[in-house]
C-alpha cells in the first residue's frame, strides 16, 4: 500500500512538470492551453489540416529566495521609517500652513503637541536613518522658506 502511494506521489510530481501545449482554434478564434498533446498532434497526416500547436517548456521555479531574518529585520525597519517619514512630513506641512505670525510659546495645546510630535519624530528618524538627514533638513528649509515669503507678501 506504501509502495502504491509513494508511486502515485511521484507520478503527480512528474505531472507537476509537464509542458503545455498552445494552439488557435480556428472556428471560434480561442486560445487553448493543455497539459496534453491534443489528439492531432504528432500524426503529420492530421496535422496538415489541424492548427499549429506551440510546446511552451516547462521552465520549473526560480531560485527560491527565502527572505533570512536580516532582510525581514530590515524590511520591517524600512517600513518602520517610510511610515515615520510620512507623519514627519505632514507635521512639516501643518507647520508650513500656520500663519508666520504664529508665536509658539504661546500657542495652545494642539499646536505644543504637534511640535513636540516633530521634534521626536526627527530625532528618531535621524537615529535610524542618518543619511536621510540632510534631505529632511532640506524639506524642513525649504518649508520655513516658504514660510518667510508668505509673512513678506502679507
């Protein structure tokens, strides 16, 4: 019984990785596809009238590539930081869009909140991400930039 199974496990693995064969029906126009020859193939008398029929080879997997802790450490660490990112610069944005009279010593709760958001936020992100650094201080100069123009055409 053992034998009959292992048998028929390795006949469905063959199976597995058999070629497909691709041919246009001609009264209907459609592609087919199939794990078998279909029955003109081969016979040079039947296929004179029959259509062509196109063997795709079976090619198998790639390498499998099992991603190792390392890259899935640092994948989770990569979205860690675009997501941090993405806060930061909504953050720098909402800055941007409060009117350049806005004093933030005295601003309400709302506002110390955000700021104080922003200011963990960058530290953390220039913790992990130290070469994002001088972009984000770009971000942040062109921001106030924006800023000043704005309080000189008031």
């Amino acid at each position: 019984m053992k034998l009959l199974f292992a048998l028929l496990l390795l006949a469905a693995a063959f199976a597995a990785h058999a070629d497909l064969y691709r041919w246009v029906e001609r009264e209907t126009g459609s592609v087919k596809y199939s794990n078998t020859p279909p029955p003109w193939y081969g016979d040079a008398e039947k296929q004179r009238g029959a259509p062509a029929v196109e063997v795709v080879p079976y090619r198998g997997p790639g390498p499998a590539s099992k991603p190792t802790p390392q890259t899935e450490g640092a994948a989770a660490e990569a979205r860690a930081i675009a997501r941090m990112e993405t806060r930061w610069l909504e953050l720098v944005r909402f800055f941007a869009s409060l009117p350049p009279s806005t004093d933030f010593s005295r601003a309400g709760p709302n506002i110390r909140l955000q700021l104080e958001a922003y200011q963990t936020l960058t530290a953390e992100l220039d913790r992990l991400d130290p070469a994002g650094a001088p972009r984000r201080g770009a971000q942040v100069a062109n921001a106030l930039g924006n800023i000043r123009r704005g309080a000189q055409a008031e």
